[in-house]
C-alpha cells in the first residue's frame, strides 16, 4: 500500500512503500545532463502549450473497433469510464469518409481521406460527432482527430475539382504514394501523395482544419505522417488555428524542428524501439541508462515527446501486447507513465488487449471487463497529482539510480517537494533492491514499485 496524503493505492504488479531519505543512494546516482551536453543545448520551443496539457495524458480511439456498432455513439457511451480512468486527451483516427477507388480490404484505411469536410457515414453524423465532443468537454476532457495531410484517397473530391494539387510520375500522371528506397521501399497503392508547392493547396488545406475547430469545437489533430509535409506548412496552420482557440498538436515524426513552432509533442520512436527490444531479450537496463545518458535526439526545450507501448500501427502490424512484451508488459506500461513524456494508452490497453486488431475490417474489441483499468488509473492519476512526472519543463529532471544494473532500471524524478522514485525489474528472476532505510528487498519477477515523496 502506497499513501500519500489522502491517496492510497494498491499497486498489484509489484511492491512498494514510502522511500526514506535518500542519503548514501545519492551518492550512486547518474545525473543525466553531462558538460558536452551543456554545451550542445537546445533550442527553446516557441511553441505555447496549453495550460490544461501541462499534466495531461492522451488516449487513442479506434472509432471503428470501439464498439460492436463500430460508431460514435459507441464512443461515446464510454466517455465517463474514460474520464474515471483518468483520461485527458481523447485522440480520434480520421473521422473522415474512406475512399473505395483502390480500397484495402473491405471498409478500407483510416487514412485513405475521401472528404476532408466531412465525416465517415459507417460512423455516423456530423451532428453525432459534435455530441461526442461536448460530451467529452463536458466531462472535463479534450478531443483531437487525426488528419492526414501528406495524402489522399484515389477519389477525393480534390482530384477533379483541383489534379494540380497532386504529385505526378514520370509520365505526368497522379500515381501512388512512393515512400522510402531500396530494401526499405514502399507503395502505399490506395493513396496519392498532395504537392505543397501548390500555395492553393495550403490554403485549401488549412481552411479546412479550421473548419472543424471552429464547427465541432476540438482541440487540435494528430497529424499523420507530419515529416513528409513541410514545416513551414505546419507552422502556418498552427498559426492560423491558434486565431480561433488554444489547440494541442501532436505530430507523428520524431523530426526535432517540427516541435520548434509547430507542434506540441513528437513519438518517442526510438524509447519505444528500445523497451521492445528489450522485452525481447536484445538489451537490458543498461541500455535505458545509456538511452537517457546520450538521447539519439536533441529536441528543443519545452517539448513533449509521447512515450508509447502501442497504438494502432504497431498492434495491427507489430503485435499484441503479449506479443511485444510478454509477461513483463505493465513494467514498460509504468516506465511510459513515469518516464520524461506525456503517456499513451491505445484503445482496449485497459482490458489487456491480446489480438492484432485488423487494420481494414470490423475487429471490434474484446472488453473483459477492463481488468486493467485500476492498474492505469493508478498510474494516470500519478502523472496529475505529482509535478515531477508532469510534461516538459514543467516535470522534472530524470536522475538514474544504479546505471550498470542490468536487470533493474531504477531512476528518480524530482520537483520542487516532490519526489517520485521508480524500480522496475526488466528480467523473469528477482532481484534485488535498496528499499525503505537502504535496506535490501527483494523485487519480484517483472514488478515495479513506485514510491513518491
């Protein structure tokens, strides 16, 4: 039992208990920050975060498998089991209809846009949608969807009305998106690729984003495959969109600039590389020391990267939680709480989620009662109450205890009077650990304890 003031907290994947102080364990530490690093340091982001996304966490939905419906009203129904979890942000894959010219599967991708100004029929009204994010307004949460920018669906009513707003092949014919080269080469046959060297374009684009701040009231996009549009294009949306409300926007690319003017948050790709790696056998603690020691990235400061165990590319493509994880998958679920970042959870996480749902047909979720929903409330309502895990500069600096351990990463954030210590035992053995006087406990096989202060 974990209390601090008026919270109490059972954490069943591990031990814990308040730390006492500190003392001879300092002397161990790894202050993350070396001289070269101080010499290289970042940028500042100009980027203002709103006020509410300072302590806030994000959730992913997957508005077609949500419900056996596969609606927003199926979303919507939840909308209170989400707030209790401790659900923030609330982001929404593309609401917009799917295109049926060079379709995959039978309902198609997400993000094979057809209509930027309107929403997907299969998931119901403009009008239902709007009920969804007052809703979720009312409750105390905020709505972001997901748009796709870089692309669109072979049919998109752009593609009569305006062709020169598209790439051409050799031939000087619209043609599929191309990505990558080589080994590494892909086709994605059921999309065409959007030229921003078309200034209507932009400005087409950018009237469209926002018109749906404006008409439904949400709070900002999750922008797919955001690299491969230009920066200056995002800033300028950014720009425009903050005329109308404060927004939150998040980017998926790791692309350090985007977060200089543009976006809020960035993936942190190559942590969730690393803890896969990992779970898998390929690394071990020592390689989280390293990771934070020397970051494979610089980001300006102030920014926010998103500290994921999955979403909807990597379960549909990658695995199962199971399946990347293992028995060991809720001590990376703490790490991505408790680490620098603002934690994801995907869709059906909450109920231990143990299929690859299917990218292109009804999959809808298997919700077993979600048994892991207090594991996650926990965890979310550290991340609001105690400022040392809260977002950007606004959290604080990460200290790691015990560098050359293998088998258990340990580490501390702290911030004004707050302290939040965190052991997580990455190996199927128990290992030891310095506990409540230094004494030394034992930590299970794959537990955590998080003690705050």
């Amino acid at each position: 039992m974990l209390t601090i003031g008026d919270r109490s907290w059972r954490f069943p994947g591990g031990r814990h208990g308040i730390a006492g102080g500190l003392g001879a364990a300092l002397a161990l530490l790894l202050i993350l920050g070396t001289a070269a690093a101080q010499e290289a340091a970042p940028a500042v982001s100009t980027v203002h975060h709103a006020d509410w996304a300072v302590k806030a966490d994000i959730y992913e939905v997957n508005v077609r498998q949500y419900s056996k419906q596969g609606t927003f009203a199926g979303v919507d129904r939840q909308l209170p089991r989400l707030k209790k979890m401790g659900v923030d942000i609330l982001w929404l894959m593309p609401i917009n209809p799917i295109g049926k010219v060079n379709r995959k599967g039978t309902l198609g991708s997400y993000y094979a846009v057809a209509d930027y100004m309107a929403v997907n029929p299969e998931f119901g009204t403009l009008d239902d949608f709007k009920h969804l994010v007052n809703h979720a307004h009312a409750l105390g949460m905020k709505v972001i969807i997901d748009w796709v920018a870089n692309h669109t669906a072979w049919d998109n009513v752009w593609v009569t009305q305006h062709p020169e707003w598209y790439l051409k092949g050799a031939d000087g014919k619209i043609e599929a998106v191309h990505i990558g080269s080589g080994a590494d080469a892909q086709v994605w046959s059921d999309v065409i690729g959007l030229d921003y060297s078309q200034p209507a374009l932009r400005t087409a684009m950018i009237d469209a984003m926002t018109w749906w701040v404006r008409e439904t009231g949400i709070d900002g996009y999750r922008c797919d495959f955001a690299t491969n549009v230009p920066t200056d294009f995002w800033v300028a949306a950014r720009t425009a969109l903050e005329q109308i409300k404060p927004v939150f926007m998040l980017a998926e690319s790791d692309k350090p600039e985007l977060v200089q003017q543009a976006f809020d948050m960035t993936y942190d790709w190559d942590l969730y590389h690393l803890m896969v790696k990992i779970a898998h056998g390929q690394g071990d603690a020592r390689d989280l020391a390293v990771f934070f020691h020397n970051p494979p990235k610089v980001y300006p400061k102030g920014a926010y990267q998103m500290v994921f165990t999955s979403d909807h590319d990597e379960n549909s493509w990658n695995g199962s939680d199971e399946e990347l994880y293992g028995k060991g998958f809720k001590v990376y679920a703490v790490l991505a709480a408790t680490l620098p970042g603002m934690p994801l959870v995907y869709s059906g996480q909450e109920s231990g989620l143990d299929k690859r749902l299917q990218f292109f047909e009804r999959d809808p979720i298997d919700w077993d009662h979600y048994k892991l929903a207090g594991f996650y409330h926990r965890l979310l309502s550290l991340k609001h109450h105690d400022p040392a895990l809260w977002n950007g500069s606004d959290g604080g600096d990460l200290t790691i205890l015990d560098p050359d351990n293998k088998e258990v990463f340990a580490f501390v954030r702290h911030k004004g009077n707050n302290t939040v210590t965190v052991d997580v035992n990455l190996s199927g053995a128990p290992q030891a650990v310095k506990g409540k006087g230094l004494k030394t406990e034992t930590l299970a096989p794959y537990a955590y304890r998080i003690t705050v202060q």
